[in-house]
C-alpha cells in the first residue's frame, strides 16, 4: 500500500475514520489484494460478505443471503407486517452468536458490490438496524464497498423490476436509499498490476470506459482464431455469454473421455421452466470428468459451495465421488433440491407474497471444461478462450477480456462487434461523479477528527443508560411498586441520579472536549486534552462505582406472574448491558483514550454473554431488600413454596403469591385470623398450609437472623 497512494488513502479512511468507502477501479488494480492485506492488518472488527458463493470465497467471506437469512427475491423497503419494526420478511432468529457478531461490528466489507441490488443492500440495513442502532444508517456500522461497476450487473428478472422499479430508479447498489444516508467516499485505483502490457491495458480501458471504436475492436480481433482447438494439457479454459455455449463445450469434452456414460434424471414438481434448471435434466457424467459444484452444501458439513471444481474419481448408478484440488478426501455428493418461488404485492396488506410453485431435484453438479462470463468475475487465468461475440449486458465483454493476465495468452473464440459493447448510462453518470469527486489527504484528515471526536464524545455520553433506566423505573413502577415499594423507590432515585449527575454532566463535558479538540491541531497527543479526558473518566467511573452500581437490584426480584417476569427481566438484562458498557470502556482508557483501545473494549462489551450455570441456580438467585424485612424467613419461605410446587407438579403462585410471601417475611404473623389480615391469603390457603406457615415463622421467631 505504501507505493500506491490510493490504496493508502483507502486504507487510512477505513483505518483511522468511520467514514464508508466505495473502492472502485478497473479489473486487476489490486481490489481484491487490498482486501486481503486489510484483513491482516486493520484491528477493527470486520466480516466479509458478496451477492455470490464463488465472490465470497475467493474474498474469504460468506454470502450475503447466508449470513443475513435473507430469502432470495426482491425487497421493498418500508413495507411491514403487524406494524412490527422487522417486517414479514425477517421473522426469524439469529443465534447467540451471530448476534453478537452484529453487535460488536466495526466493518462490513461488501465484495463485488456492482452486482449487488439496491434492495439487497436495504435488506442488509434493515437486518444491521434490527440489532444495533435503529436510527443510523446499517446500524452505525462503517461500510466498505468493493468493486468495478464496468462489470457485471445486477441480475434482476423482470417480474421483479416490476415490483422495485416505484421504488428504485434502477438496480445498482448505488441506488439503495440507505446508503443516500451514508456520507461515503468514493476512491477510485488505476495502477493496474494484473496485466502489465501497456498495450493491452490501453484496449481493456478503452472497452471498459465504452470508448471502443474501429480500430480498438481491430487490435482485439487479431486474436481470434478461427476453429481454435487446444489440447486438454494447454490449460484454456473457455468463457461464454450463454450458458448453452458452455454446455456444448462440456458435452464434447465429455464425448472424448474413455469409459461408461452414467446419466441421472433430475425429478421436476409443478411450474419449474427449462430456463430456470440449475443443472441438466439428463445429466450425463463420467469418471475423469471436471465438474462444478452449482449450489452450496445444505448439510452441516458444509463441504462445497456454488462454484467449486473438482473432478469425479469414482462414479457409480447411486453414487457420486468428487476429488477438489488440495483436498485429501472425496467429496460424497448427494441429490440437493431447488424450488421455484413467484412474487406479488398483496393488494390489500401491500406485503410481497411468495409462493412456492415447483421444484427441481438433481445432483448439484455441472461438466465445466468451460464456464459462463458471469461464473468467471473475480477469476485470473494465463490462457483463455473468450466468445463474448454474443454480449448481452452491461460489462460482460469487459469481465470476460480482463480475467486474461496477457494478450498473447487470450484467444478469441468469435469476432467482436461494436454492438456486443453494453453500457449502462446510470452507471456512466455514477461513475463519472466518482471520477470529478476524488477525496484527498485535507478530506482524510477532517474525518479522522471527527471520528475522534465522535467515539470520545460516545464515551461520556450517559443518554441511553438514563433511557435505560428510566425504562426499567417505569416498568417497575407500572408492575411492581404494591409488591416492591422499596425496590420501585429505588428506581426512581437511580433514575435522577442519571440525570443530573451523569447525562447532565456528560453533555456538558462533551462540549468541553469538542471545543478543545477542534481548537488543538495534534489532539491526539496534547497533553491538556489527556489532561481533562482523564479527570472525566475518573469522575463517571467514580459515580458509577460508588453511587449507581451499589444501589442497583443483583438479580431479578421473584415475581409470579410470566410476563411480568420477562419484561422485567429484559429491562434489567438491557439496562446491565448498558452499564456495564460503559464500565468496561472506562476502564479502557486508563492509560489514556485510543481508538483502539476503545473500539476493542466497546466490542468485548457488547457481546452478550450467556447465561452461567443451571437454570436452577439462576432462580435461586433473587434480589431481597429493603422490601423484605426479615431476608432469612423470606428464603425459608420461598424454599418450601418451591418444594410443595414439585411435589404437586404446581407453578409455585398456585401454592402462595409473591405477595403472601412479602406480608407474612414483614408481619411475622403468629395466629390464623393474622395470616388471614396478609394480602393474597385467603381461607383456602388457611386450612391447607396455614399451619405449616406458622410453624415455619415461630422456627424463625426463636431462632431470628
């Protein structure tokens, strides 16, 4: 990076500032070893995702759809279900895990961006604001968006255009309305290093930018060779537009391989049409045979994905054993199934409606001595064979003549015409916006600072923990405060606490420290801002420690009722989380605020930890205050509720309220007509357990704490 000074800026901007990229440049100008590179040396928190199986592997991610869930088809922003914030679309769950890898993001790096849709990537922001700040864009997650738009397009099919196309003026990912939120730069590489013939890089630019004229197209059909038929052992692989281009390839190939034809008949259900098969109806392999796997594995081994080549080593009528290179062992394939689902905007919800309509079953498999443009984005080949003489979109005779490393190693395999050159013109205006609007070291330096700035100030800032508490206040005081005055007492001082000691004081240092920070040009090192950062921390982590954390509930006060409990329980698990953040974050900045050091706390920080020990355990672990004025009479108490319950097989309410349990640990009742004076006791529970519970209070009376 440090001889390239775009890929340095780039790399500065991701670094050092929180502002989005959009890394562009033509094919082979170090996009995906910038990645890489990225990947080893950025401490910040990042995942890797594209629109395909082949893009996400080769940039050592996932896809998009897979690590989203999101269903394939299109996405219409705004459009909800139950008035729920999700929608219809995402009523499903993520694990623990992938929680907290959402949580505790810095970086979504999005590979091979140009052929991802707007409203794909609306999807990606919905899902990233579902579980992170709903009021930032994708959460307040930074974005970097890999990619050359003079590739290939989006695909999207025409009923689904007929559904965005209100929505989007057009299918680039540059059109999501999310990402109009996002104030992103856009930094364009032209070193190329794939190709270093001058020559041929002067004709790939002049195809790329559409620009091709007579004698541009005369210096590229020097290279086609008429009936052009190289040995196996030459190592061409053929690139064409159509996918029945390549299957013809493969056929005669196939023809030339010794031994028996093994053909398997794929099993087609309902509306699933000829265009849409993933693979052959009748498909016909034999041993020796390179293949592409065409779907990703649905078994927990996750063995191949959508792209992956290998040959087949041993074959049989039931039996398929694929050997990938620098694997040791065979993969056994299995049949996978495909299904075919249609889309429409309910007239009455105005919710899209999917519909499974038919179903394909067959061996995930394809010959592939030859592969279509679009399979070959990202790919580099020494020696190729391009028929893109029958080009039908935006960037594909470009994709197809740049996976050549060289001229002398790229063979025409059709001659081609000025009409196979497709340009899209939003992609045209885009791109010439990017070209006009190239940031600089001045535009680096501001965002640095204001990122600086942005995360110290995020430090001090006590406004979603006093929303955190205040939120809990309430619900104990709508909830609990006849069963726990004390406790809901409590809250109520907690929450004034925050306010004026704690958000009050917060807002008005942050103020401070803006001042400070855009009056000092080397703020990172002055010694009055360290000066004054440190004395604040002391302050808050002092208030915190001493004053807030003490007084605050250990545990979960019992409660009978089940939603009650839950909705105690996760304003209490939210309201730690949040204090616990800001804990852990102080404490990161003892030695002096970093960037590093407080991204890396935050992140540890927001990661949920699950729950320790045995359910058991937990429910015996409860909060006893000041509500409770004899504690040990409390717990014996609780502690025969609980065992009568399991022996009747009762919910411990049926035996006594929470409530009975309070009066009878802060009345010390000793007689029945007593016990019958205690909310929640009536005579039923007097001639079942009235005496079993004055034996447990005089046990108690003669024996007190």
């Amino acid at each position: 990076m440090e001889t390239n000074p775009q890929l340095e800026l780039a790399f500065n901007f991701l670094e050092y500032t929180g502002t989005s990229v959009f890394l562009t440049g033509k094919a082979g100008t170090g996009k995906t070893t910038f990645l890489r590179e990225l990947k080893h040396r950025s401490p910040k928190r990042m995942i890797i995702v594209a629109p395909t199986g082949v893009a996400a592997i080769n940039a050592g991610g996932v896809t998009i759809h897979s690590f989203f869930q999101l269903p394939f088809g299109p996405y219409v922003p705004g459009k909800k279900e139950d008035n729920s914030p999700e929608g219809k679309r995402f009523n499903h769950k993520f694990n623990r895990e992938k929680i907290n890898i959402i949580r505790s993001l810095d970086l979504l790096v999005i590979d091979e961006i140009s052929m991802v849709r707007a409203d794909l990537l609306d999807a990606v922001h919905d899902m990233l604001c579902r579980y992170r700040d709903r009021t930032k864009p994708f959460g307040g997650v930074q974005l970097l968006m890999i990619g050359d738009l003079q590739q290939l397009a989006p695909v999207v099919k025409e009923e689904e255009w007929g559904l965005l196309k209100d929505v989007y003026e057009s299918p680039f990912f540059f059109c999501s309305q999310a990402l109009r939120n996002v104030p992103y730069v856009c930094i364009e590489l032209t070193q190329v290093y794939r190709q270093s013939d001058t020559s041929f890089v002067y004709l790939l630019n002049k195809i790329r930018d559409n620009r091709a004229d007579a004698s541009i197209l005369a210096a590229l059909n020097k290279r086609y060779i008429p009936g052009f038929n190289p040995d196996d052992t030459e190592g061409y692989i053929t690139l064409t537009t159509h996918n029945y281009q390549a299957h013809q390839i493969n056929q005669r190939k196939l023809d030339q391989l010794e031994g028996r034809v093994y053909a398997y008949e794929a099993e087609v259900k309902d509306d699933f049409p000829d265009y849409a098969f993933p693979t052959d109806q009748h498909l016909e392999l034999k041993k020796g045979a390179q293949v592409m796997f065409v779907k990703n594995d649905s078994s927990p081994e996750k063995r191949y994905f959508n792209g992956k080549i290998g040959h087949i080593s041993a074959i049989s009528a039931d039996n398929i054993m694929v050997r990938c290179k620098g694997e040791k062992e065979a993969i056994s394939v299995t049949r996978e199934e495909w299904t075919n689902t249609k889309y429409s905007i309910d007239s009455e919800t105005q919710e899209i409606s999917e519909t499974i309509v038919g179903a394909f079953k067959q061996y995930p498999l394809k010959t592939a001595w030859a592969i279509t443009i679009h399979k070959s984005q990202g790919l580099t080949f020494e020696k190729a064979i391009v028929d893109a003489g029958a080009a039908f979109t935006h960037g594909q005779v470009y994709v197809a003549l740049s996976r050549c490393k060289t001229l002398e190693g790229l063979v025409l395999g059709s001659l081609l015409r000025s009409e196979a050159l497709i340009n899209d013109l939003n992609v045209k205006q885009f791109s010439d916006k990017v070209a006009q609007n190239q940031p600089g070291q001045a535009q680096l330096v501001e965002a640095r600072r204001v990122y600086y700035l942005q995360l110290l100030k995020e430090l001090f800032d006590y406004t979603k923990l006093l929303q955190r508490i205040q939120y809990t206040s309430r619900v104990f005081n709508e909830h609990l405060w006849k069963l726990y005055p004390e406790l809901t007492q409590r809250f109520r001082h907690v929450r004034e606490l925050c306010y004026n000691e704690l958000a009050e004081v917060g807002n008005r240092f942050q103020v401070q420290l803006e001042r400070m920070v855009c009056e000092c040009p080397d703020y990172e090192h002055n010694s009055a801002i360290a000066t004054r950062v440190a004395k604040g921390r002391a302050y808050f982590q002092n208030k915190i420690n001493q004053d807030l954390f003490p007084v605050l509930p250990v545990a979960q006060p019992e409660i009978d009722n089940k939603e009650i409990r839950k909705i105690v329980a996760e304003a209490l698990l939210r309201l730690r989380q949040e204090l616990d953040l800001k804990i852990a974050t102080l404490e990161a900045i003892e030695k002096g605020f970093t960037v590093k050091d407080y991204l890396l706390a935050k992140a540890k920080a927001n990661i949920e930890k699950p729950k320790s020990g045995s359910s058991k355990k937990t429910t015996e672990k409860v909060e006893v205050g000041e509500d409770v004025r004899y504690p040990v009479l409390y717990n014996a108490l609780r502690l025969w509720r609980k065992e009568e319950a399991m022996q009747l097989g009762l919910p411990a309410y049926t035996i006594l309220h929470q409530k009975a349990l309070l009066g009878i640990a802060n009345t010390l009742p000793t007689t029945g007509k007593e016990l019958l004076a205690i909310p929640g006791i009536g005579k039923k529970v007097i001639e079942r357990y009235g005496a079993k519970l004055l034996e447990i209070v005089d046990q108690y009376r003669f024996k007190p704490e």
